[in-house]
C-alpha cells in the first residue's frame, strides 16, 4: 500500500486476468468511501453486459463516476486528501481519445500532471497489450503503442505497480 494513502497505484493485466477485481479490493481498504470512475462506454450488449457485471460485484458502498474523455479534469474534481479513487480503465480511455481524435500526448501530459499533484489516492487499472503478437493494422498497432507509453508514464510516476496473471499479483514497484 501506498504511505498514508497519498499517491498512485498501477494495476495491469490482460483481459479477464482479476486486475479489476485486485484494483477493488486495495480500494476498499481505504477509510473514506472509495470513488470509481469508469472510463468505458457502452456502445453494443457485450460491453453493456460488462459494466453490468462490475457494478454488480462492486456494490456499496461506492461512489460512482463515468468519464469516457476528461480523466484528469475528473480526477481533479473529486481528489481530495485521505479519498482514494479507482480508475477503470486507462486503455479504453485511450480507445476514447484515439476514437474523439484528441492529442493523446497532451491528454497522456493533463492526466500525469494531475498524478504529479496527487491529494489523495489513485489506482488505476489497465490493460497490458503489448504481450501479444504485433497487431495486423495501423489503428491497432497505435492503439497499443499509446497505451505502452502511458503505461510506462503512470509506472513511473506511481508508488506501486502491480500485474496481475490468472488472478495473482505480481508487485513489479512500491
């Protein structure tokens, strides 16, 4: 765990690898009510069947938020000392951006600005793509480069980073 509860977290893992439900779990040890921000949208039945299925599991006693572009100005927002805020996920926030045809640099640059200026706590959950064969087009090769260098960003600025495989973490920081 971070000290006193101030800073960033980093959770990464593959797709149904138990990221989110480790993400959770650390944030319920926080004193306050824990915050969670969605990053994802649903835009077909597959995706709506997903975000039931972590509102489901989650329950009380979370806040919750959705924020599918402005993460930092959300994080921002509801920062405050002794809060922790959950994150989930920075890939499809890249997918969002990349979607919105943003500046991802300048995004990626708001968003560790605000991990930088941290009052409280933030995890943030995420895919790991780049483990995978190289993708057979443009959009998806750039999709997994902006979320490598994001990656590498958060890692860097974060107290902890953790990967999660099959359900187990592995603490790569902190």
């Amino acid at each position: 765990m971070t000290e006193a509860g101030k800073g960033a977290v980093l959770v990464l893992g593959g797709a149904r690898s138990g990221k989110s439900r480790f993400a959770e779990a650390l944030a319920l040890m926080s004193i306050a009510p824990p915050h969670y921000v969605a990053t994802g949208q649903a835009f077909d039945d597959e995706m709506r069947a997903r975000i039931d299925e972590h509102r489901l599991r989650r329950g009380a006693p979370w806040i919750n938020h959705e924020e599918p572009l402005d993460l930092a100005g959300r994080i921002l927002d509801i920062d405050v000392p002794q809060r922790t805020i959950l994150v989930d996920c920075l890939t499809l926030w890249v997918t969002n951006l990349m979607m919105a045809e943003r500046d991802l640099p300048v995004e990626f640059d708001r968003l560790c600005g605000v991990v930088d200026g941290l009052a409280g706590r933030v995890i943030f959950v995420s895919n790991e793509v780049g483990l995978g064969i190289v993708p057979e087009n443009r959009m998806a090769r750039d999709f997994r480069d902006h979320a490598g260098r994001l990656h590498q960003r958060v890692a860097e600025r974060a107290a902890e980073v953790y990967f999660i495989a099959a359900g187990l973490p592995l603490k790569m920081k902190g």
